[in-house]
C-alpha cells in the first residue's frame, strides 16, 4: 500500500502528457482560425461600409440637392461643363437665391447659396457645403453638367447653353483608394 501511495503522488507531480499538450494546441489553433476568419470579415464589412458611407456623401447627397436646385432654376448663369450658377426661389418668399457649384481641378466640390435683391445681386451668403474633396470629374475630363436642347440634343456652344437647354446631365465621380465612383442624373428645367 505504500508503494501505490507514492507512484500516484510521482504521476501528480509528472505534468500534461505529450498528448494533451497536443490537444490542446490543436484546440487553440481551432480557435485562433475561427477568430482570424471572423476579424476578416468585420474588417472587409468595415471597408464596404466605408465606401458607402463615401458614396453617399460625396456623390449620392450632392446629386440630390443638385437635382432639386437645378429642377426649380428660374434662369441659369455661367454653364460650364465643371461649373454652374442658376437663380431659384426654392420656398416662394420672392426672395431670389443664387445657387454657385464649382466643380475645381483639386477635386473639391463646392456649392454656395446666396440671397439676391431686387436686382439680382448677392446680398447674403446663406449656405456653404463642401460636397467632396476626392471628385475625379476634371482629372478624368468627364464634365459635370451636359446641357441637352429641347430635342434631346447636346449642346456644347456654353453662350447659348444658358438660353437654350431644357435638360441638363449632372455626374459626378469619386476616386477613393484606387476605385472609382459614379452616377448621374439627367434633370429637367421645369420652370423655363
């Protein structure tokens, strides 16, 4: 009796098998590739949502204010294919507001709203909004604003552009680590 008391008192003492040690480690590495898989996916969900998060920022907002602004246009000012002014009165208070994009070649673009008086000249700088600061529209020579006749044509003589358009194509595009981002909207001048 002795002699079994001091045998499992030395296995005690002896320490994890080889093949528990191996279990173990097999178990970690289960564990640890699972956790690897997983911090992948998050960091991938992590990227898409930024690219939306930039999208709807930096080209989906400014679309649908350009789109709004451009739709109620009383008189446009300035077409250019990376810039233009128009005149609206968006909340019918006869109080004239002066609408600037610029579209630059640092690839920023910049809206300013101005109130105007009697005469038609800025009086009150009322709203300024930085759309976005990674447009691709000028380092790509893809313009902004395409103006289209009444008849579905394009017209590229800028002096008659401001008289003559119904339609005007607005795109914008966004570069973001290497991808590119776009879309358009073809908006109709409802009151001219």
């Amino acid at each position: 009796m002795v002699v079994s008391r001091l045998t499992s008192s030395r296995h005690s003492e002896a320490g994890f098998s080889l093949t528990e040690l191996i279990v173990v480690m097999a178990l970690l590495g289960v564990i640890l590739a699972i956790s690897y898989g997983g911090l992948q996916v998050v960091y991938s969900a992590h990227d898409v949502s930024n690219r939306q998060a930039l999208f709807a920022r930096e080209v989906g907002a400014p679309l649908l204010t350009f789109e709004e602004i451009i739709s109620q246009a009383v008189s446009v000012e300035n077409p250019g294919p990376y810039a233009i002014t128009v005149l609206t009165d968006r909340d019918n208070d006869n109080v004239v507001e002066r609408h600037t994009v610029q579209i630059t070649t640092a690839g920023t673009v910049t809206h300013r709203e101005w109130l105007t008086n009697d005469s038609r000249v800025n009086t009150t700088l009322v709203n300024e909004w930085l759309w976005s600061e990674h447009n691709a529209n000028q380092s790509d020579a893809i313009p902004t604003f395409n103006y289209y006749a009444a008849d579905g044509s394009e017209i590229t003589n800028m002096g008659v552009a401001a008289s003559s358009a119904k339609t005007i194509e607005v795109t914008l595009l966004v570069e973001y680590e290497g991808r590119q981002f776009s879309n358009s909207r073809t908006v109709l001048l409802r009151n001219r």
